[in-house]
C-alpha cells in the first residue's frame, strides 16, 4: 500500500505554520513563518514544509487549511478549510491522548475546549479584547523593553509580588509605565503580568469547566511564566509539546488524512 502525506496548513494572525504527516501518524515536514494572515507568511510556510519533507505539493494526497487567516489563502492551495477548534482538538489529542482540556493562547484569541476522544465537545473563546492574548504580551514586552522570548526567564526572577489588575491591555500598559516609574523591578512587573493573564484565562476556563488532563496550544505556551501562573490559578498540572506552535497545522493534517483515507 502506498504512503499517504496530507498538509495541514494554520493561518494564524502572527504566524504561519504548516505539518505534512506520512499515513496519519508520523510527522515528516513542518515549517513556521513569523507572519500569518495577509501576508507571504502562508506559502512561504508552505515552501518551507515541503523542502523539509523532501516532497512536492502534488505528493500531497489532501490539504487542510485552518486558522484565523484559512480563508484569505488562494483558491488551489487547500482542498478544503476547517474551523481551528475543531483541529486543536485533533491536534491535543493526538500529542496528549488523555487531554480534556485544550487552552489555546494565540496571537489575537484565547481559546478554551472541553475534548472528548479528539472531538472538541464545548468551547469557550474571547476574541473580542487582546487581554491575555500573545498581542498583550508583545505590548507589555514593548514597554518594558525586552524580547517576548525573555518574558519566561525573567519573570521566574522575581522577588517580590506586583499585581497588574487592569485585564484591558492599554489600562495595563498605564499601569506596567507607572510602576517603571516608581523604580519597580522589571522581573516583578513581567511575573505580575503572567498572573493577569492567568487569571484573564482563568475566568473563561471555568465557564466550561476544567477536567484533566489540560493541555495548552499557542505560541505563548511557549512561555513557562504563564504556564506556571496558569497551573496555580487553575490548580491543575499543564501539559505542553514542543509542537505547541504547530498543534492547529498537525490537527488540520490528521483531518486532511481522514478525508484522504476514506478517498483512497
């Protein structure tokens, strides 16, 4: 029997990211563009997966799209487009098969689902404020003058508790100028922010309930401060993959390999 390779391409707001699996089960190609939606971030993405696998674009037995941006993708690029709770559901089951909890945290949302053997069975999701989203950090990042990546390490060096109560992310940037100025460590300040986003989660979680195992998708999973903010809030352990940036594209290439072995 031959192989079968399907694309799954995640059109975020940030970010661009592809997977290709081989028969459903191996991952042999993935690619991340820091662009998303709008830009060249999507086929860039897909260049790059396919000179990762080794493989053309007509090798591909199916390709899904999903993600904010899925349909600003041009016509021929997916066979077909798929909402991305459905695919980070498929995506979080596929890496943690006892998950009944995914929290996604992207560039623009924040994403709670309730799982329940890879089918996404309840959700809830604020896509209306950049409050506890990755756009918030970026900001927050901004002021404080430090790179997003260092947000995790630095803020694992506080010593002393700063609260940040503003969820709204240009009341917060008021409060994270006015602590510089009255000399507050900066490590202080960026462990105050992870718990106002933790707790910006936490009260959408709740709305659906939080049953282990809990896994967390998006690229500020990325981020061990809101990680562990998040776990004291909620109580609970976290889990996280190094794939947590490409969990949507994986979802939607499980997906693609659904429709391509029933077609076969």
């Amino acid at each position: 029997m031959s192989e079968i390779f399907t694309l799954g391409i995640d059109v975020g707001s940030t970010a661009s990211k592809c997977i290709i699996l081989k028969d459903g089960k191996e991952i042999v190609g993935k690619s991340l563009i820091d662009v998303g939606a709008g830009t060249s971030g999507p086929s860039r993405a897909i260049e790059a997966v396919l000179e990762d696998a080794g493989l053309k674009k007509e090798d591909m037995a199916f390709t899904l799209a999903t993600g904010y941006g899925r349909t600003s993708l041009m016509d021929g690029i997916a066979d077909k487009q798929m909402s991305e709770l459905s695919c980070h559901a498929k995506g979080a089951y596929f890496l943690f098969p006892k998950v009944h909890t995914v929290i996604d945290i992207g560039g623009q949302d924040v994403k709670v689902l309730r799982v329940e053997d890879g089918v996404m069975t309840n959700f809830q999701m604020n896509d209306k404020c950049a409050a506890g989203t990755g756009r918030f950090l970026d900001v927050m990042a901004r002021v404080l003058e430090v790179e997003v990546s260092d947000l995790g390490r630095l803020g694992a060096m506080s010593k002393k508790q700063v609260g940040i109560s503003s969820t709204c992310t240009v009341f917060a940037e008021s409060e994270v100028i006015s602590q510089l100025s009255m000399g507050t460590d900066k490590c202080d300040i960026i462990a105050g922010i992870h718990r106002s986003v933790a707790h910006r989660v936490t009260g959408l979680a709740h709305r659906i309930g939080v049953v282990p195992d809990v896994v967390m998708t998006g690229g500020v999973a990325q981020n061990q401060g809101v990680v562990d903010a998040l776990e004291a809030e909620l109580g609970v352990k976290i889990c996280t993959s190094p794939l947590t940036q490409y969990n949507g594209a994986l979802g939607a290439a499980l997906m693609a390999y659904q429709v391509a072995s029933r077609q076969k």
